[in-house]
C-alpha cells in the first residue's frame, strides 16, 4: 500500500518511545483523531533535532486542534531513547520504523540510504490522508506552515491561496 492523499492512509503497527515508556501503537489507535505522522531521517543528525524540538515547542497548538503528532525514523527505541537525553524531552511518541515497513508505505524511502525523507502527514479522525509534504532530507520544515496546512483541512472547507486561521474560507466544498 502507498500513501496517496484523498486515499485511507496505510496503517501501521510499531514500538515507540512515548516519555520514556515503549508502547506498541497502530493507526487505528488514532481511529476518530487527527493525527500528524512526522518522519525524519534519523536520531543524532544536524537538521533532525531542530526539527523535533521546534514540533515539540509547538506541540501544545495541535493539541488545541485535537491532533495527535507521531514522529518516525528507522532508528531503534534505544537510539530514540538516548537521543532524548541529549535534546530534552519530547511530548510526543517517537515511532521505530526499524524494519523501514513505515517509510516504504508512505513514500518516504531512500532505499539506497535506508533512511527517510523528511515527510509529513496529515491524517483526518476516519483515517484518510488529508496532505502530504515531503522535503529532502537537508531541508527541514516549518512546523507553522504544518499547522496552518492542518486548520485548514480541519474547516472542511475550501481555502484559498495564504489562507490563515480566522480568515474567510471559500465556502465551496
């Protein structure tokens, strides 16, 4: 199965590091949230802690929006684990994707590597992928715009061109 947007996302079962408890997580725990699958090359990396830490200073805004954030990368729970001690302490669950089933799924991929893309995913409560964003790995996101790109799938409207919360959507959905 690959992530295609409009399309149900495809699920996924995986150990991850949530505080410093490893659970076993699905999509379909998800089932009826939003929920944003943020993947990212791997731990001990230069741009990937910017990331992280940024998602993570943000992290109370989503949860305002009734969304959920799991990141993802093909390290172990261990390596997530001692990462964490070095960048501080991460609200969110922080998935193994060690067998790379996760990535190849969603697209994300670098075979060749064994590592991801710097991709981002926007699940609505019925499991449908609502948007994608996908960097290389070198450039890294903004986590605004993620949750601009977020609220404006949440109106289940139409939203025009730099369309930001509180601003009129187009009423044509």
């Amino acid at each position: 199965m690959s992530a295609k947007v409009s399309q149900q996302a495809p699920d996924f079962s995986a150990e991850g590091l949530f505080g410093d408890e490893v659970k076993k997580v699905s999509l379909s725990d998800y089932a009826g949230k939003w929920l944003v699958l943020f993947f990212y090359p791997l731990d001990f990396s230069s741009v990937c802690p910017t990331e992280i830490t940024s998602l993570d200073m943000s992290y109370d805004k989503f949860i305002e929006t009734g969304t959920e954030i799991l990141s993802v990368s093909v390290d172990s729970v261990h390596s997530h684990r001692a990462w964490k001690k070095e960048i501080g302490n991460i609200r969110f669950g922080m998935l193994s994707d060690i067998t790379k089933e996760i990535s190849r799924n969603y697209d994300v991929l670098l075979e060749e590597k064994g590592i991801a893309l710097r991709g981002t995913f926007i699940i609505d409560p019925q499991g449908k992928l609502r948007a994608s964003l996908v960097n290389e790995t070198a450039i890294g996101r903004n986590i605004g715009e993620i949750l601009r790109l977020l609220q404006a799938c949440q109106t289940g409207d139409a939203c025009p061109a730099d369309w930001k919360p509180g601003q009129k959507t187009l009423g044509n959905r």
